[in-house]
C-alpha cells in the first residue's frame, strides 16, 4: 500500500489535472457514423519550425480513462489545447469505450474500440487536410495517455498484427513516432498488478477470451515496430505502476529494438497531462524531438 504522502499527493495530482475549463476545439470532424467516431482538431497557436508550405507538426492524441465510458475527449481537451500552444497541429480522437450504460462501467468494447483507433488513424490524413491545412500529416506523432497510451502503442504495431488481422496494415504506418505516457503497455504484467481493477482483462473479454486475444491487442507481444518509441512515466504512479512500462521496454530491448524510456522523480499518473505540471513541459519536449 502507498504511504499516506504519496497517496496525498496522487490525489492532489489527480484534482489538478482535472481541475481546466474545458477548451473548446477549432474544429470536429466525423470518421465513422457513430457519435463516438470523431476527431477534436486544435490548430497550432504558436510558431513552430515549419514544415513545406509552412506547416506544423500533427499530435494524434488517444486520451486515457481504462477504455471506459465514463471518461471521455474532452478531459485532455486542455492538454490538447497546450500542445497547440506549444506551436503543434493537435488531432484529439474519440473512440468507443465500454458501454455507457453499464454499471459499474466496463472497460472497451471488443473489436470496436480497435476498429475505431485504426480507422481513426487512417482518416487523419484526409480529415486534416480538409480541417486544419496548418497540419502537416507527413510529420505525425501519436501520442495517448495510460489506456490511450496502449491505444498509441498498438496503432503504430499494426503492421506486425497476426496474419488474418481486420486491423493489419501491410507495412508501418507513416509517423515520426509514438510517445506513450503512462501507457498500459504490458497486459501480463497489468493483470498481475491489478491495474485499474484488471481493466486489461475486462477490456478483452474476461478470462475466457483474454489469453487468445492478447497477441492482437497486448503491445508487448507487437514488437519490433521499427517506429521511434518512447515511454513517459511517473515513478510514483499508483494507477498504472512504473513496472508496467519497464516490462513493455523490456520486450522491445528482447525483440531487438530500443524503446526510450523516460522516468520522472515524484511524479504520478495525471501530470503527464496536466497544462500546470512540470512533467508536461517535458511531454512537450519528448514530443518535438520526434516531430522536429
């Protein structure tokens, strides 16, 4: 169990980062036909190093939650909004979580909140270039925070899906990289500590199905991706433990690919995203060095 000062503090952290106005976006476009299928853009509210035609790097941002309804978009609409004022185009997507009526609330649903991430991902391109022309989608870096991390993850593994996977693409997609924070990364070692009530499980199906359905959902089984990664977490986390992204850059460094990971003293799960916290300035930065 934590102390009674880092279980003050993850509260303290958590209050904060939910503490924004919401901020609105410049933009909504649809991806699919159901009221979930839909993107957040912001448009870039600094200069940044420009791409042709003076363009700004694109942020996919996946939001976290434990695929479950009750946490939506608009919870990192203001992280959104501090990437685009840090000089990035921001795409901010919706995908289906758990169902929004079930009590207590389920994580995922099977094989629709995947369906939704990878038609998601291959919209941006044709959505961007109709909504914020400020985007450049050649430099795109996806980004997703503790369940939207494993999403992040996932997205940029696609090309290394089983053989016969609705999901699979025939090579990688075209980003600059992944910066996962927080991410559920590792489903074995995520079951094993129980993380956000054994969301991972749920989010699969439950016991019956978990075990086959990992190699097609589980990052850690989905490597090497040749794609830049990078891993930013908390080292006082206690919703998604740092055990968990140490177990997934373990797997890479197995799978003969180098995953950066970057730890962060006294720090817990919601600063990653929190436009008042140090460790999101360092998101940024983790951010730029893929995209730039």
């Amino acid at each position: 169990m934590p102390d009674d000062a880092v279980a003050a503090r993850a509260t303290a952290e958590e209050e904060s980062a939910f503490s924004h106005p919401p901020v609105g976006p410049d933009a909504t476009a649809p991806y699919g036909d159901h009221p979930d299928q839909v993107i957040d853009f912001y448009a870039p509210k600094a200069e940044a190093e420009a791409g042709p035609g003076g363009a700004a790097p694109l942020v996919v941002v996946l939001h976290g939650g434990a695929w479950r309804a009750p946490y939506d978009r608009r919870h990192v609409g203001p992280f959104a909004d501090f990437l685009a004022r840090r000089g990035f185009a921001v795409a901010n997507v919706e995908y289906r979580r758990g169902p929004a009526d079930a009590a207590p609330a389920v994580a995922g649903r099977w094989p629709d909140t995947f369906d939704d991430v990878a038609a998601a991902l291959d919209a941006v391109p044709a959505l961007v270039a109709k909504v914020l022309p400020q985007a450049d989608a050649r430099r795109v870096v996806v980004t997703g925070h503790s369940a939207g991390g494993h999403l992040a993850l996932w997205a940029a593994a696609r090309h290394v899906l089983p053989a016969g996977a609705p999901w699979r693409t025939d090579g990688p997609v075209p980003l600059r990289g992944v910066v996962a924070l927080a991410p559920i990364a590792d489903f074995e070692v995520a079951e094993k500590l129980d993380v956000c009530g054994g969301a991972a499980r749920q989010f699969l199906g439950g016991e019956r199905h978990f075990e086959e359905r990992r190699p097609y959902a589980d990052p850690a089984l989905l490597l090497p991706t040749g794609i830049a990664t990078t891993l930013v977490q908390g080292r006082t986390d206690l919703v998604v433990p740092q055990a968990v992204a140490e177990a997934y850059a373990d797997a890479a460094a197995r799978a003969g690919e180098v995953v950066g990971l970057t730890l962060l003293e006294d720090v817990g799960h919601f600063p990653l995203i929190d436009p008042a916290a140090d460790a999101c300035a360092v998101v940024a930065e983790e951010i730029a060095q893929l995209a730039w």
